[in-house]
C-alpha cells in the first residue's frame, strides 16, 4: 500500500501511477512557432532538443505569470504541459498575439492522456506499458514511442511525466500521490487565484532554470530582467509543512508578529496527506525567519513550518 504520509524524496515508493486531470496541453506548431515563443517565453528555445524538455514562464506585459509550464518538442511545434487554467491563460494571450505569425495555436489537451509515475520500480513498470526503452530518468530527458512522449522529471524517486495517445494507462492513486511529490520539488502549478500575480522569480522559476536572461526581449522581460538586476525582489517560493485543514490555491499565510498574525503571502499548491497535515508551497517575503510561526488564515489551529527546498536561490 502506498502511504502519503512518507516524503516521497526521502522513501521513494515502490510504484505510483495518477492521471493528471487537472493539467492541459497547448500545441503551437507552423513555420514561425520558435521565433514566435521566443518572444513570449521566460526560457530559451534555442535551448530545446528532440530530447529534452525544458521548463519556463510566460507572463503578461507586467511581468506577471501567466503560466509555469513544460515544453517538448512535438512534429513541426511545441507541446506546452501546464496545469488547466494556467494553459488556458497561456493559450488566450498566445492567440491574440499568433495572428501576427505563421503559427497555429490550439488546445490539443483531449489527444493524449496525461499520465504521471514515479518510484523505484517506475522505470521498468513504464517501459513494460509502452513497450519502449525509457531515456535516463535524470530530469531533462525525453523518451518517444509510436503512441507517447514521455518526460523524465527527476530522481530519488524516479520521476515520469508520459504524454500517451490511443489506449489510457493504468493508475493506481489519486492526484494527490503528484501533487504531493511536485511541492517537495519545489515546482509550483498555477491555478485560478494565483494566475498574474506573481513575476516568475517570485515563483522560483529561475531555480528551476526556466528563465534565460541572455536571450532578448520576450513579453514582461523588462520586470524580470529589474528584479534580478536592480535587487528589487521581496517575495520567493516556500514549501510549508504541519497541521491544518484542506486549502485551495489563492489562500491567505499569516505570519505570527508577537501576539498578532498579520498577512505574509499566498498559497501556491496544497496538499493534505492526512485529514490534519497539510503540505503547501507558498510566496511568502523573502527574508522570512526560517522559524516564523505561520498558519493558514482562518484556519486558526493550523500551524506551519518552512521546510527546506531541494535547490538553492542564490540568484534572483
């Protein structure tokens, strides 16, 4: 049985398999898809192989982030992997700008099954399924098939992220199992509430190295590019971790200031591995106390702690 209570980068579980329901896939394909997202993207697409993937932002014209997302390369285009209303954020602001190029730009999320897997018997379980050898599970890598196109995410554990068309994969858990392991990663999904309000580097993205700052002008850059140069970032990613009840995305962190609890940030992602334990990623300010008493607002007997990040954010 596999139990969410373990910190699975710690006791990587034999097998876990969930359908990622709650993320979508956008297609731009056509002549003019790199130069195009060149222009929109925090990442370089020069950058990307028909055997990696890489990871970014795209942000409005006030730098704020519109989407966090994977990209693959898929016949004459792109793939775009972000959780569903970020995608379709993503999607819309693509759309007004596409006309401009030789692109076509659509939801392409109902031609593949969204399957996630990881553990220590992952790897052979996935290559069994597909019938395929699976490329090296250190993240960046990208194993193709006749029917799939599958992402390798990390390690300890084994982390899969498989793009399946025809016949859907079997799962085991529930999107909880996912939700869980991408917090202890550090890798925030944007979902309603959370969606334009925070420029990337506040979302740690530049830790997961999903923005270039030597590759021109794309949309928001210029606040991008002030926050890292100019110093002038306050706020950056947290994980939590201790008691309290289920939250969504967009939830009020309070911070304790003597007898007081004032505002610190916003819930990212959340998870509860048990009824009382909840698991979140935050952004709260950045020269946070790493033993700040927090909670969740109204949610007066939960209690939180900064849990360590498995990447540094030396640089903003």
């Amino acid at each position: 049985m596999i139990v969410l209570t373990t910190e699975f980068t710690k006791a990587p579980p034999e097998y876990v398999t969930v359908s990622l329901t709650d993320h979508g896939i956008a297609q731009v394909s056509g002549p003019d898809t790199d130069s195009f997202l060149q222009g929109q993207f925090t990442c370089d697409l020069k950058q990307l192989g028909q055997d990696n993937w890489i990871y970014g932002a795209h942000c409005d014209n006030k730098g704020k982030t519109l989407s966090t997302f994977w990209l693959v390369r898929y016949g004459d285009g792109v793939l775009i992997i972000a959780a569903k209303p970020a995608m379709e954020a993503t999607l819309t602001q693509l759309q007004k700008f596409g006309i401009f190029n030789k692109v076509e730009i659509r939801d392409a999320s109902a031609d593949f099954q969204l399957f996630g897997a990881f553990g220590t018997a992952a790897p052979a379980h996935l290559a069994e399924l597909l019938d395929a050898p699976l490329a090296s599970s250190d993240s960046g890598h990208i194993s193709r098939t006749d029917t799939a196109v599958v992402l390798s995410l990390g390690t300890s554990p084994d982390q899969y992220l498989c793009l399946q068309q025809g016949e859907a994969l079997p799962v085991n858990s529930d999107l909880a199992y996912w939700q869980a392991l991408e917090i202890e990663r550090g890798r925030p999904a944007l979902f309603s509430g959370t969606i334009q309000e925070f420029v990337p580097q506040m979302l740690n993205v530049q830790a997961l190295n999903g923005i270039s700052f030597t590759k021109g002008c794309y949309i928001g850059q210029e606040t991008v590019a002030r926050m890292k140069y100019l110093g002038k970032q306050k706020r950056a990613l947290f994980r939590l971790s201790g008691h309290g009840k289920p939250v969504s995305a967009g939830a009020t962190v309070e911070q304790q200031l003597g007898d007081n609890w004032r505002r610190a940030g916003t819930v990212i992602n959340a998870v509860n591995r048990t009824e009382q334990h909840l698991d979140v990623l935050a952004v709260l300010p950045s020269d946070l106390e790493s033993d700040t008493k927090l909670r969740i607002k109204d949610d007066d007997a939960s209690l939180l702690e900064i849990y360590p990040l498995p990447y540094k954010l030396d640089e903003s």
